[in-house]
C-alpha cells in the first residue's frame, strides 16, 4: 500500500481496518516497491493486492511479473486516476472493492491480463494499463501533489488546459508487428492495454485486457486546438476513434526506429527517464481480479 497516493490519506485508514477484520497482512512499500512486491509473492500469500495510484500498481505489477511463483492479483484503488481500476471494473471506493477483493477467487472474478513488456534504454520493464508518449507527458509535468489532492481526477483536465498552450509535434518512425517502417507528426503516442487514461478519458474504448493486443493511438499534429478539444470531448464519452485527428491501430509489437530526443514517455503516470524502443504484448501474463460484470 501506498499511503502517497491521490486519495489514500482520506482513505487508507479505512483500508487498514477493513485488512484487519479480513484477517490480511499489510505491508507499506518502501523505495523498492517491486522488489518488496516480489518478495511477497515468493513467501506463499495466493492473493496480493496493490493499494494506491497507477504508479504505485506499475511498482507491484513488476515485483510479481519478476516472482518465481504465480499468485492473484488484485487493486485497490487509492489512486487519482485509478485507471487500471476503471479498466478491470472494480468499484472505485474502499469498501466495495474490498468486498469485491475478498470474493473474488470463490466467484471466479478472475483473467488472465495481458502485460506491457517494455525496452527502454537498457532496461526491460512491465506495465498493466499504458505507455504515454507527447501531450500525456506535459500534463502530468502540470500537476503538483497538491492539485491531485484538491481536485482528484479533474486535475488531469487542468493539466490538459494548461498543456494546450505548450504543444509540441514530434516525428516518429516505427514498426508495427515487424511490417515496414511507418513516420507519422504527432503530439500524443499512446499504446493502451486497458481502455482508459487520466481518470476516466477513454483513449482506447475498444482496448480489452485479456485480447492479446495493444492499441496504438495517434493524435495527429496538424490538428487545430478545436479539434484538439473536440477529441477530448469524444474520448470522455468513449467515441474518439470518430475523430479524424486520430489514428488506431490494433497489434502485438511496436519498435520505435526513431524518435526527438525531447519526446518523453510514461508507464502508467510513472516517467521511464529512458527512449522508449519498443513494446510488446505479454498475453495472459497476469491472473488478475475483475469486478463483478
């Protein structure tokens, strides 16, 4: 559990008790969140559940990928954005998704979720919900602790019109499944496992976490900052693949050939401080709990 994150000062309190009459151990991630994660995982719990932000999951998410036995996992959203949450369909609040924690594995409340393997630098890592590249970026330079903590998921809307005044275009060159090298100008690059970013946004509506693929989406640069608007509109009622500004793309790879070295990417919320080389689809890598429905 992350008691940083966005709403887990209000909440954690809450969490701890509810652990305690469930009889479940907590343990406080440290510096070396995965490493922590892993060591749980080895020592024979069937069920580790993550309590915090997205980046707080990501931290947990690989301490398990990188564990020499296999367990349940399960997120408790404590989080601003709570993404990977939205995308797996847990309740949103503590209680119930607790409750939904505790029974999940007795109702089979369970996938096999796909992973994001990730080549950045020199380092291989994993990811649940998105990698971000471009405008997803600057937003998140926009917001402070304390905006997260005051506004909650419209933080990531102040952010975006904070970010609007400060768009860049990037050319990148990539390869998709191993086809032929493609450029496109850019102001957001987006590989989406789940459906959603920035608290609810769905950039992906169509992405699935158990399908086997990822979804590439585009924002094109030569788009006007009313199209722009109009998109965001689109992806918060889940139909931006209607706007002729974006691109969508469905595969199982992505090499990035070439890159600015001004563009910088993120693993869910969390900045990787590496270019970006490529991403890959790691199927079913994860049994995982869903909400009910």
């Amino acid at each position: 559990m992350n008691e940083g994150a966005g709403s887990a000062e209000n909440q954690g309190q809450l969490a701890r008790e509810r652990a305690g009459q469930l009889g479940w151990d907590v343990h406080l991630l440290g510096e070396k969140g995965s490493a922590q994660a892993r060591a749980v995982a080895e020592s024979g719990y069937d069920l580790v559940v993550a309590g915090g932000g997205d980046g707080t999951i990501r931290e947990v998410v690989q301490g398990l990928a990188d564990a020499s036995r296999r367990v349940t996992f399960g997120v408790l959203p404590l989080g601003t954005g709570n993404d990977l949450a939205r995308a797996l369909r847990m309740p949103l609040e503590v209680e119930p998704a607790m409750v939904a924690l505790a029974s999940a594995q007795q109702h089979g409340h369970v996938i096999a979720m796909d992973l994001l393997e990730l080549t950045h630098g020199q380092t291989k890592s994993v990811c649940a919900n998105s990698v971000n590249g471009g405008i997803a970026t600057l937003i998140r330079e926009q917001m402070s602790p304390e905006l997260k903590a005051k506004l909650g998921p419209l933080a990531f809307v102040w952010g975006a019109l904070g970010s609007l005044t400060k768009l860049t275009r990037w050319t990148v060159r990539y390869r998709v499944d191993g086809g032929p090298p493609r450029e496109s100008t850019v102001i957001a690059f987006v590989a989406a496992n789940g459906g959603s970013v920035g608290g609810g946004a769905q950039i992906a509506p169509v992405a699935r976490l158990d399908d086997g693929v990822f979804d590439l989406v585009l924002v094109h640069a030569d788009a006007s900052v009313t199209e722009l608007t109009i998109a965001a509109i689109q992806a918060k009622f889940g139909d931006i693949f209607k706007s002729e500004c974006v691109d969508h793309i469905r595969c199982r790879a992505l090499e990035i050939v070439e890159q600015p070295t001004d563009l910088e990417f993120t693993a869910d919320g969390e900045a990787l401080g590496e270019p970006l080389h490529g991403i890959r689809i790691l199927p079913g890598a994860l049994r995982t709990v869903v909400g009910e429905g």
